[in-house]
C-alpha cells in the first residue's frame, strides 16, 4: 500500500532539491538536470505502473 505514495514522496524531494539548488546556484549545472529530469521520468514511469497494476487488480 505505500507504493502508492511513491510519486509523491520522490516530488517532494525533488521539490526540496530544486530549493537547495536555487539557493546554491546549482541550477545551471549539467548534472543537477540530468538528476531531475531522472526523477520526473521515474516517478511519471512509476505513476503509470501503478495505475496499469490498480486497473488489473483493483
């Protein structure tokens, strides 16, 4: 049952990433991007999996 919070445990955390980063600067770096566009693509992936799993055994 806490799968399903998943997605928005780790947008949370990108949420708290992004303010540390804009307050560091980090924002322009190459890295700190490509960590977050990982994430969103992690948890829209995780998102849609658990759909497709509530929609088969829900």
């Amino acid at each position: 049952m806490y799968a399903i919070y998943g997605p928005y445990v780790l947008l949370a955390a990108v949420a708290v990433a992004l303010l540390v980063a804009v307050n560091r600067d980090l924002i322009s770096t190459i890295q700190f991007r490509i960590m977050m566009i990982a994430a969103a693509v992690l948890a829209l992936a995780w998102t849609v999996f658990l759909g497709a799993v509530w929609q088969e055994y829900g």
